[in-house]
C-alpha cells in the first residue's frame, strides 16, 4: 500500500477553494444569497477537513 500524503493538490485546492467562497460571501449584502453562499463556503471547509483526515499520516489501517 503506497503511504498517504498530507499535503497533496487536491487539499490545497479544497482549502483555496473553501476560503476564496467565505471571503466572497463575505463581501455579499444580508440576504437570501449570502446565506446560501456561507453555507456552500462552509460545505467546502467541511469537505477539505475530511479530506486532511482522511488522507493523514496519522490515520492508520484498523488491525
């Protein structure tokens, strides 16, 4: 089995990802859309989070 990398593109990707979608939601006007857009830029943080756990050194097989 090939050892899992912490730090791949795709996890930078993720985390770009989720913080460009808060600060954009951020700049938005209160409203339906903001909140929509918040909500989405917290989905990606989410998804980069079980992205860096899943994909951890620290994460080990179950014996």
């Amino acid at each position: 089995m090939s050892k899992r990398v912490p730090s791949s593109p795709g996890d930078r990707d993720l985390n770009a990802k989720a913080m460009e979608a808060l600060a954009k939601a951020r700049k938005m006007r209160p409203g339906p859309e903001r909140i929509e857009a918040l909500k989405n830029a917290e989905k990606l943080r989410q998804a980069a989070n079980t992205y860096n756990y899943l994909f951890s050194s620290e994460l080990k097989r179950p014996d």
